[in-house]
C-alpha cells in the first residue's frame, strides 16, 4: 500500500505516464530500443528524485516490449528483436483485415502477462532477497561468474563473439586506480577515475547505432494498413486467453534467468501454439494465438528482468543493465540489501509496474495508428537529435570535453560491434560485473588469507559451479554434434564411397 502511495502521486504518475509513452515509440522505431532511450536519459535525471526516474525507466521498458508489436502487426517490421515472432502471423492478420484484432490481442495479452508477471514478481523478489542475504562472497563471485559465462556463451550463435564482446566489457572496466594502481589510464589523469559507465552506454547504444545507420542508405516510408477501433469478438476472446496465460508462463522465467530474453519465450510460445491450436490451417495465414501467446510472453518476462535485478543486482538484458547503471549513479546499489535500505523506492516501482501496465492498455488501444506514422519521420532529422542529446548527456556528467572524446571513441566501438555481429549485453555485463566480481574475489582471498579453496566452500558455490560445468559440457556437445555436418562431405565418416573416393 505504501508503494501506490507512492506511484500514485502526482509526480510519479506523470513519470510513469511519460515513460510509457516514451517506451511505445522507441519500440515502434526500429534502432531506437528502451536500451538506448534510457542511456540517453541517464544524465537528464539526476536532477529529479530517484523513484520517479526508476518508475519512468520501468515504463519505458514495458513500453517498449508493447510498441514492437505494433509496427510488427501493420507493417512487418519488428521494432525489437522480441517482436519478430508476432510479425509472422500479425501482420498476415492485418492484410486479411484484421489489424485492429491483432493489436488488440496484443494490447490485452500485455496487460494480462505484465500484470500476472509483476505479481509474481511482487511475491518472488523479497523471497530471493530474502535467501541471497545469507549468501557469503564464495557463492557471489560463483554466481557471478554463472552470470557471465550464460550471457556470453548461451546468447547468440557464435560464442567466439560473444566472448570478444565480454573481453571488451572487462577491458573497459578495468579502467582507474580503484585498486590503488593505475591500470590503462595511459598516464591521463582524467581517467584515474575509470570510464563513467553513463558515458559507455551512451555510445555504444546511441552514438554506434547513429553511426551505423548513417553508413547504409535511407529508408522510404512505408505504407500503413488503416486501423479501424481495435476490438475483439467473443471467438477472439475464446481463442486468446489460453495463449495469454501460456504465453506468460514461458515469459516469467526466461526473463529470470541470465541471457533468457524476449527472443526465446516468445519462439516457444509461437512453436507451442502452432501444436496445440485446433486450427492449424490458419498458421502463415494470419493465425491469432500466433500473436496472442509470443506478445505475453514478451511482456511476462520484462517482468521476470527485474528479479534478478532487484534481488541481487544481476542485469538479464541490456535495458536492465542501463537501469541498474542509472540506480548506480544514485548511489544505490540493487541486492538482498536494496528491499531494507530502499523501500520507498523498491515498493513505488513495483506498484507502478500495475500502473504502468494499465496506462499501456488505455492509451496504446487507441493510439495504436498514431505509433504507426513515426515511422514516417526522416533518419536523418531522428539521428540528428539523437547524436545531440547523447552529446549533451554525456557532457553534463562531469562537465569535462575529455568525455566527449571517450563517446566518440566508444561509439566507433559501438558501430565495429554492430559491424561485426558482436552482442552488446555481454560488453555492459562486463562492464557492470567486472568491479563486482573483483571486489568479491578479492575480499574472499582476503579473508582466508589467500586460500583460493574458499571460492568452492559454500554449498551454494558448489552447486553454482556444477551448473556452470553442466551449462559449458552441453555447449561442448552440441557443438560436437553440429560439427560433422559442417564439414565436407569427403571428410564425414558416413560419406558414400565414391565422395570419399573423389
């Protein structure tokens, strides 16, 4: 009760109206993500209290994964990665007429899934909390190292990338004198104090993707399928709640867990789906449980992020690493301790999130068209206004034009990543983790005199780094496994004879 308090004051209910607001047309665009409107908005908060920027942040987030749906649906272009699953039966929806039934389902399946998700969030947070609390630095840096082998290794195809992107990361926060001993700082003094973590995640979301999407040519404006009031009918209905609630299932613990996503859930749910519905001649054609369970599972699990987040200070996606940076810079720091040292803040973000999630259904029901048309807005004017805001808030951090040079250089490092497929979440990962994980290595060698055996004396420990070797062997064996049909047919073992012959 006392987190609405909170988020139903005036302040705090303009901030989260805002952010959804916000949140819905980045999610439209595609580029801009939650990602980088909340590192371009670090540095403007500071000025206003740290539940109101949080609230906002969290409402750009669930904004976020709604507005990708809607481009999705009329045009087929997801405006996240989260929303591609909901392009291939929404969109064939809307050519056959049925735009204003998909963004229906869609709205209402975010609700249901954001509302269920943030309930079990409101159950299960504290109870994490709760248990983490009693955890000693052994099982933090084992926890720790979990978080960043899944981030680099279980994201994405190619895992020789995903560990130059985490090197990366580490490399950056290496950065300073935090250890009494300057480490890279090339004899500059500006960097005795590392690399402002604000000014890292503005270049490399903002600057690198402004820069990549001037290197390639403009796109036209597309046409938009008009929308009548978005309404479903009772069969609509019939059809959609169990997606809903299927869709959530998925959602809530992928969005848990260390490099889970959007993106895995939401596949799920559509394969799920495609298995169980009594109408499997509709798949590819327009198929309306093909939008109803991938859009809850995309909602469901931006709630399931901030377990992880909040209970123990471990970001799941880049959004929820650009949100614990901006906690950071208020000098909070998300753990077991967050729920006794910050309650007003900790109780008024979970409250918004029910406020949130009604505010998306109200205003993105009606305003479903309206998020359409952004799309009409010229690259270069959007990229213009992008490139100034990351400049001016990166200046505003510490008022130094060295920092101006240190986002020049990152965002060519941001348009290099893009270049070459290299994963962003592993980078912030490194970067945020990096001074953590030292700090717990250090401070559990320090208290048993340099044992290194203390890092594996807790049964948590244990048990973390038994599932880091479980994680690491099925990698190894699929990849074992996909290796005989990536070579030659003269080099396989079942080869015919003649191939082997030849």
């Amino acid at each position: 009760m006392d987190g609405f308090a909170t988020a139903l004051t005036p302040t705090n209910l303009f901030f989260a109206a805002l952010g959804v607001l916000l949140g819905t047309a980045v999610g439209v665009l595609p580029g801009i993500g939650p990602a980088m409107t909340v590192a371009l908005l670090l540095p403007v908060t500071y000025n206003v209290s740290p539940e109101s920027a949080i609230i906002m942040f969290a409402g750009i987030y669930y904004g976020g994964m709604y507005g990708g749906s809607t481009t999705s649906i009329l045009l087929n272009t997801p405006g996240e990665s989260s929303s591609v699953i909901t392009a291939l039966e929404g969109n064939k929806m809307a050519k056959s007429g049925r735009a204003a039934q998909a963004l229906a389902t869609a709205a209402i399946g975010s609700f249901v899934a954001g509302t269920i998700g943030t309930v079990l969030l409101v159950v299960l947070a504290p109870t994490v909390a709760d248990l983490v609390v009693q955890l000693g630095d052994p099982s933090y840096f084992a926890i720790m190292v979990l978080a960043l082998a899944a981030v680099t290794l279980a994201l994405g195809a190619s895992k020789l990338r995903g560990l130059i992107s985490l090197f990366l990361g580490l490399t950056i926060a290496l950065v300073g004198t935090a250890t009494g001993q300057a480490r890279l700082t090339f004899d500059q003094p500006l960097l005795a104090d590392g690399i402002d973590l604000v000014v890292v995640a503005v270049a490399i979301f903002a600057i690198g993707e402004a820069l990549w999407v001037a290197a390639h040519l403009r796109r036209r404006p597309l046409d938009i399928i008009p929308v009548g009031k978005p309404w479903m009918s009772r069969e609509d209905w019939g059809r959609s709640w169990r997606p809903w609630l299927r869709g959530t299932a998925f959602g809530f613990p992928f969005g848990a867990l260390p490099a889970g996503g959007a993106e895995v859930p939401t596949f799920l749910s559509y394969v799920t789906e495609r298995k169980l519905t009594k109408r499997p001649e509709e798949f590819g054609k327009g198929a309306i449980e093909g939008v109803a369970g991938p859009e809850a599972a995309n909602n469901a699990s931006a709630a399931g992020t901030l377990v992880p987040l909040l209970a123990i200070g471990l970001p799941t996606t880049a959004t929820a690493g650009v949100i614990l940076l901006a906690l950071q810079g208020y000098g909070i720091q998300p753990g077991p301790q967050l729920f006794d040292t910050e309650p007003v803040l900790v109780w008024g973000l979970l409250a918004s999130l029910f406020v949130a999630n009604t505010l998306l259904l109200v205003l993105n029901l009606p305003l479903a068209p309206v998020w359409a048309k952004l799309l009409q807005i010229p690259r270069p004017y959007l990229y213009a206004g992008i490139l100034f805001f990351a400049s001016l808030g990166a200046y505003s951090v510490n008022f130094q034009s060295f920092d101006l040079a240190l986002l020049l250089v990152m965002g060519v490092l941001g348009l290099a990543m893009r270049r070459f497929a290299l994963p962003v979440l592993p980078l912030l990962v490194g970067v945020i983790l990096g001074p953590r994980l030292e700090e717990q290595l250090t401070r559990a060698l320090a208290i048993s005199q340099g044992d290194v055996s203390t890092l594996w004396s807790e049964p948590v420990a244990v048990a973390v780094y038994l599932v880091l070797g479980l994680l690491l062997a099925a990698i190894a064996a699929n990849a074992l496994r996909r290796r005989p049909e990536s070579l030659p047919a003269a080099m396989r073992q079942d080869a015919p004879a003649d191939v082997m012959e030849r």
